[in-house]
C-alpha cells in the first residue's frame, strides 16, 4: 500500500528549529561554503599523484546531509565558485581555473553531485541510523571517486607509469572510510540529540 511521506520525513538537520526563511537559508549556504573551504586545507600531498588527501570529502557529505539537496548543491557550487574567483578556498589554498581543468578538476566538479545525492537521500531519513548513514556518504564517496578518476584519466601520462587506480583511488579508500564511519556515527547521533529519530 502507498505510504505518503510526512514532512519531517523530508526534513534535514538545518530544517530543524527555527522558522524558514530566505535569509537563514542564504547564510547557511555561505556558511558551509566556507566549512568545505575550511575542510580543504586539510591537505597531505602525495610524491606520486597530483590527488592530495584532504577533509574536503567529509566536509561536503556532511553539507549535503545537513543541508538538503538543493542548499547543499547550492553551498558546494558557491564554493567553486569562490575558488575560479581567486578565493585560496582549494586544497592548499589554491584557487583558479587550472585547478578546475587541471588533474584533480574531476573531484572538484563531482562534489556538487555528490552533494545533491546525500541530499536527497538524508531528506528520506538515511541520515537517522548508523547503517544507512554509511550507506548514504559511501554512494556520495563513490560518485567523487567515479567522476574524479574518470577525469584524472585524461592526464594518466602527466604523473608516470602509474595507474588512474593508483593514483586517484587506492590511497584514500582508508582515510575515506574512516570520514565515513566518523560522519555516519555524527549524523544519527545529532537527530538523536534533537529528539527527532524516526519511529
């Protein structure tokens, strides 16, 4: 039988407390821009690839599962944005159209996507149990692995002999899993906080 779904089953963590309104959801946008700004100087370059490990991912999983999938795609397109302008908000305070072009420009456009889908999938509660919430930030992870790699691969003979794999993936599954677990555990622990678990 159908179920209709009910407005706090469509809720977000920032749809919690006060009233919508234009201003709010403006300043959270520019506010969680700036988070994943902060996220991104987290950075540890690798002597073997142009991909640095960074909290970026994290910081963008958890804007889209906060957010939504509108304010959060819309807070992670403000940031790229803010990076073409010349804003030091890439990884190691870099900015610029060649970051975007370059070889780790993959990873930043599939942030917004990545963004949208956890979105939209903490909108439908995934974000309120620790199994689904890893469930929801994985697919998020692979979309930013997918899309990142694929472009990485353009400039396969730029970085040696060694593979897009290698390279763009193998050596962030773990510290990408740890952000994972950390966010899947912070997300069903603040709907938790709030009283607002699903029954």
């Amino acid at each position: 039988m159908y179920r209709v779904e009910s407005v706090a089953e469509r809720q977000t963590l920032a749809d919690l407390g006060r009233s919508k309104s234009l201003g709010r959801d403006l300043a959270l946008i520019v506010g969680f821009s700036l988070f994943v700004a902060l996220t991104a100087q987290i950075a540890i370059p690798l002597p073997w690839t142009p991909v640095p490990i960074t909290g970026q991912t994290l910081g963008v999983l958890l804007t889209g599962a906060i957010l939504g999938p509108r304010r959060g795609a819309l807070a992670i397109l403000l940031y790229l944005v803010e990076g073409l302008a010349g804003m030091p908000v890439f990884a190691g305070m870099t900015s610029g159209m060649v970051k975007l072009l370059g070889p780790t420009g993959g990873y930043l456009m599939a942030l917004p996507v990545a963004a949208t889908l956890v979105g939209w999938l903490a909108q439908r509660g995934w974000d309120r149990r620790i199994p689904t919430a890893l469930a929801m930030f994985g697919l998020g992870n692979l979309i930013i692995y997918a899309i990142g790699a694929s472009w990485l691969n353009i400039y396969k003979d730029t970085f040696g002999q060694i593979s897009v794999m290698w390279a763009g993936v193998y050596p962030f599954l773990l510290g990408d899993a740890l952000k994972i677990v950390v966010a899947a555990l912070v997300l069903p622990g603040a709907w938790a906080l709030f009283g607002r678990n699903e029954r």
